[in-house]
C-alpha cells in the first residue's frame, strides 16, 4: 500500500515536470509560432550589412519566412555573402529584392524581402542580384553634413 | 625561519588536501558510475530516493518560484515603465527564469533542502556503522545506498528547475498582467517571439541536469567522507552546502559563457 501510494506521487512528479517542460516549449517558447522544417538556401551579396547576425530573421511583407544562416566575407570581390534559408512553402521570383532593415530606431536588423515580377522562382543555390545595403547612420549623418556645408557656400 | 616553513607547510597541507579530496570524490563518482547497475535493476530503490530528493521539495520549490517571478515582474515593470517598454515585461521574466534563475535557485534550494539530508543520513549511516555492516553481509554499499541517491538527485533536478521556470513565469503573469495590468497578449506574444527553444530551454535544462550531478555527488562525498562522530557529520553537512553553492555559481559562469559563446 504504502509502495503504491510512493509511486503514485513520483508519478505525479515527474507528470508536473513534463507538463511544466511542454509548457515552457509551447507557451513560452517558440516550439510552435515559427517551425521552419524544410528550407532552400539563397545567398546574396552586400556592400555592408550593418549588424546583421546569423539566425536573423528573413521577412517578407512583416511575416518571418526564414532565417540568416551565415555571412562570410568574399575576400576576392570584398563584399559580404549572407546565406539564406527560406521556408519551402514561400516562393520567390528571380528578381526579388533583398534589403537590410532595422526594426524600430534600436531594434535588430532583418533581411526584408520584396518580390518582383519574374515567371521564375529562386531555386536552391541561387542568388539574389538585387540588394540594397544596411543604413549606416554615421555615412547618413556625414552625406547629410557635407551636402548642408556646400549649400551655405 | 622555523615560522616561515610553518606557514607554507600550511598552505600546502590545505592545497594537496583539497587536492585529495576532489581526487577521492572523482574517485567516487567513477564508483557509483560503475555500480548504478542495480539502482536501475531494482527501480524501486531510485524511486523512494527520488520521492525524498524531488517530491519532497516541491513545496518549497514552487513557493519560492511564485515569489521570485512575482518580484521579478515588479522590478522589471518599474523598470521598463521608464522606457515606456513595460510589454517587454514577459521577455524579462521568461529570460531571467528560464535561463539563469530556474536552474540555480533550484539547484541552491536542492542543496539546502535534499543535499543536507543526503549528507547527514550517510554520515550517520557511516558513523553508526551501517555501511560497514552491509559489506559485512556482502552488499555493496555503493549500489545500494549511494548510487540510488545520486541518480535520483539527476534525475529530480531537471523536473524541479521546470517546474521551478514555469512557475516563476505564472507569479510573474500574475504580477503583470491581473495586478499591474500589462496587456495579456503581448506579455505572451512577446515572450514567445524572444524565447528560443533550442537556445534558452534546452540549455536551461543542460545546466541543471550538470548542478544535479554535482550538487548530489557533493552531498555523497561529504557523507561518506564524514568523521563518524556527531560533530563530524554535522561539519560535513555545513560543508555540503557551503560547497555545493559555491560550485553551482562558479558552474553557472563556466556553462553560461560556453553556451554564449558557442
């Protein structure tokens, strides 16, 4: 009696335990919201990305449709090269556009992707040949200071 | 001169007993590795441990959870308010729980709660000659007695610091949102968009499944190693918890910045 009694409550510790750990993972974590199981990968080349990370998230029209898997520096053409993963379910044309926006003023930077017009879909392995750089605020601010300096003159 | 060599004998004697000591626990550890044949075998003998160790520290496990998140969501609020960010509340409370707190406040409380115990049973066993006694009968202590208790510390630490994780997130809800007020969706919506599975839970139980190992490994060597006289057990106890904490904190940096960095 006492044996099952014993066991009964080691049940239900171990019981809380898993619902606690479920609970964790689907209510707190992002287990269920963005399960990107199968992906193509993309690369595209930037002049500059800014503060752009690895696992960054890649979104078009606002909805995450896939994440930043890795970026390199081309040592021949002296550029970045971002590796892209895209969600199997989302098609892309050819010509689509790749931009590095930075969410709200201190936010982290995310590949924004716009689609173009082309009957083709990017395939795996692909590049995007349109891209548009990270705004680095200290070249904004110079630009904005030498074109002030030469209008006063 | 004679005082000279006096003091770095000191200093010596303290560095190789120490020494000593973590060799004997290593030592231990590969013994009960060796031995935990039967704590499988006879299931039983895991599972009353693990009533002591686990289900017994439940209660305090989640009390202190509850008051924790609940603190937490009242700092983080009087905090974030100042940036007009109080939404981010639930990040804060899933972040500070799921990846630091749940797992070394659960692993401080262990030690407190159930690594005492371990330590005073054992050297009370030992000092009453209760081991020696099972040798004497060909039993093997060590698979009898200690492996039991250290799988059972393994096992319960991961399930206490969930628990200890979740519960924390609950006082932290009920701070925020049915007390303070903090709209309920994006306290949740928030905290699911910056709370990576792989990332912060994984780890997080990564890190407590390490402080049970060695929280219980700690509680076994004190006992074992205790004098057998009253006021040795009751220094080797003393010593459990001094030890364990300080183990589990400097453990804490050591994963942390491993699984930062990586």
């Amino acid at each position: 009696m006492d044996k099952i009694k014993l066991d009964a409550w080691v049940g239900i510790f171990v019981a809380i335990g898993v619902i606690s750990l479920l609970g964790l993972a689907m209510k707190v974590g992002n287990l269920t919201s963005n399960d990107i199981r199968e992906t193509y990968s993309v690369i595209a080349h930037f002049e500059n990305i800014g503060g752009l990370k690895p696992r960054a998230p890649i979104k078009a029209a606002g909805v995450v449709v896939g994440r930043v898997k890795s970026i390199v520096f081309d040592t021949k053409a002296y550029h970045a090269v971002v590796k892209i993963d895209i969600d199997k379910r989302y098609a892309f044309p050819k010509d689509t556009f790749a931009n590095i926006y930075t969410a709200g003023l201190l936010g982290e930077q995310y590949v924004g992707l716009e689609a173009g017009g082309d009957m083709n879909n990017l395939a795996e392995g692909d590049r995007i040949t349109q891209t548009q750089d990270a705004v680095v605020l200290e070249k904004l601010i110079s630009q904005f200071l030498y074109s002030k300096a030469s209008e006063e003159e | 001169m004679k005082i000279l060599i006096n003091f770095f004998e000191k200093v010596g004697y303290s560095i190789t007993s120490r020494i000593n000591r973590l060799g004997m626990a290593t030592r231990l550890f590969f013994l009960i590795i060796i031995s935990s044949g039967e704590s499988f075998r006879r299931f039983h003998l895991t599972m009353k441990e693990i009533y002591f160790t686990g289900v017994m520290s439940l209660v305090i496990i989640i009390v202190s959870a509850f008051f924790v998140g609940m603190v937490l969501g009242l700092q983080g609020y009087y905090t974030l308010q100042k940036y007009g960010s109080s939404e981010a509340i639930g990040v804060l409370v899933a972040l500070a729980l799921v990846r630091e707190l749940g797992p070394v406040v659960t692993a401080l409380l262990f030690a407190g709660r159930a690594g005492t115990a371990i330590t005073a049973e054992i050297g009370l066993m030992k000092a009453t000659e209760q081991l020696s006694a099972m040798e004497m009968m060909a039993v093997n202590p060590v698979g009898r007695i200690i492996a039991p208790r250290f799988w059972a510390g393994v096992i319960a630490m991961p399930i206490l610091a969930s628990i200890f994780s979740m519960v924390g997130i609950l006082g932290g809800y009920v701070v925020a949102v049915i007390v303070i007020g903090v709209d309920e969706g994006a306290f949740w919506s928030q905290m699911q968009a910056n709370v990576d599975f792989r990332y912060d839970i994984v780890n997080g139980v990564i890190k407590s499944l390490v402080f049970g190992v060695a929280c219980t490994i700690i509680a076994l060597f004190e006992g074992f190693d205790a004098p057998p006289t009253a006021e040795g057990v009751s220094r080797a106890t003393t010593r459990t918890v001094v030890t364990s904490s300080l183990v589990i904190l400097g453990l804490d940096f050591i994963l942390t910045s491993f699984m930062l960095g990586g």
